[in-house]
C-alpha cells in the first residue's frame, strides 16, 4: 500500500526573526515549503500530501505555493491547530474524511521547515512501517549532552545511546489514531509523535537518517541549508 504523508506547515517566524512564517522563505530561489513538498511529489510510493497550513494561509499556499509549482499530489489543505500536536491530528481526521483510512495504511509525517530530507530513504522507511507498525528517522549524536539543573551540570548521559530525532516519521494509520485518541484523553503532549506512542509502549524503530536533514528554525539554519542545497547539485553534476 502506497503512503500518504502529513506535512503539519502551521510554524511562525518568531525564532527566524522575520514576519513571514519560515516556511514561506526562499531557498535556493523557492519557497522552503516547495522544496519539501517536491520530496514526495515525485516519490512512487507517495499516493497523497496532505498539507496542514494555518487556516488564514490556505487560499495562500494554494495559489503560490502548490499551484504555482505542480504539485498534483496534494489532495487537500487542512486548518492547522493551536499546537503542531493539534495540527497533525486535523491532518488525521482528513485522512478519515476522505475514506484514507485503512488501518495499515502508512502515514508519514514530515515537517514543512525541513527541505533536506534524502527521499532515497523513503522506500525503507515505508517498508519498516508496513511491517513493524512504526518508524522514526534520526542520527546518533555527535556532541556530549549535559543534564543541567539551575545551571548547574547534574549528569552526563551515555552518548552511545542518544540520537537526535528528525522527520518524517511514520506509522500504520489505525496505530498513530490509537496513541493521538489516548494522549486527548490523558491531556497529553508529546514533544514528537513517536513520543505518543512511545508512552503506551508500541515500539518504534529508528531509521539512520542524515545529518543534512536540518529543521529551518533561524537565520543561521537558513545559511547552512543553502549552502547544502548548493553542495548538493554540484555533485549531483
């Protein structure tokens, strides 16, 4: 069965420092939101984009973003909520609303700042939801992480054992519903949805992803993704 992918959009500019909400700045000549939206556009196991955008950008994004560059796998434009958490879960209710419900349908959810994704990665994360039920991307850490507590250090944990979680990340629809219908009825609030899954204990694999794939959240990130985007195409010739 093919994926349908959630791409909760609904961010600010507040840490970019800018009055346009990041998703709509440009690199590399376009919007960040239509680099993103291309990496599962031309994906074959890719069926459907569902782009969660705040409710007074939807005419927007509409006509500048996906009509303006092709995208014909966006099959609809969803409110955003309060929280990404509120978002993704308008997102979910679509996808019933459509009939997309399937209980081992794969749903991916990938966050609109993050442009650098490898889509070569897409195929086996797919796989791993298809047959274990859920999968995150990420990358081990490379730095030593500190607990601090009032400033002061409490604890220095194991490293070997910490990764950096990034998007997509990907679950079997009737299992994401299952842990988001659980988390409302615990007043729940996860800092990523694997973590709403992680809390009723449904394990969740993890995908080596790449440590290009950055989250666009302030002006220096917005220099690092262009320099890597232009990295890229000069070795892809």
């Amino acid at each position: 069965m093919k994926a349908t992918v959630l791409i909760p959009a609904a961010g600010t500019g507040r840490r970019m420092g800018t009055e346009v909400s990041k998703q709509y700045l440009t690199l590399a000549g376009k919007p960040i939101l239509a680099h993103t939206l291309a990496l599962f556009e031309h994906h074959p196991l890719v069926e459907h984009i569902y782009l969660i955008v705040p409710p007074s950008d939807i005419d927007y994004c509409r006509q500048q973003i996906v009509e303006v560059y092709g995208f014909t796998k966006v099959r609809q434009l969803v409110p955003g909520g309060q929280q990404r958490q509120d978002s993704v879960w308008n997102g979910l209710k679509a996808l019933m609303a459509d009939g997309l419900d399937d209980p081992q349908r794969p749903v991916l959810i990938h966050d609109g700042a993050r442009p650098l994704f490898d889509n070569a990665l897409l195929s086996e994360l797919i796989e791993v939801v298809s047959d274990q039920g859920a999968c995150a991307v990420g990358v081990p850490v490379k730095d030593t992480i500190k607990n601090v507590e009032g400033q002061q250090i409490t604890g220095s944990p194991d490293r070997q054992r910490l990764w950096h979680a990034q998007t997509p990340q990907g679950f079997q629809y009737r299992l994401l519903v299952n842990a988001f219908e659980r988390a409302m009825a615990d007043h729940f609030i996860g800092t990523d949805d694997a973590s709403l899954l992680e809390r009723i204990g449904y394990p969740v694999q993890m995908l080596e992803g790449n440590y290009r794939n950055i989250k666009v959240t302030t002006p220096e990130d917005l220099l690092i993704a262009a320099a890597l985007l232009d990295h890229l195409k000069g070795s892809q010739g």
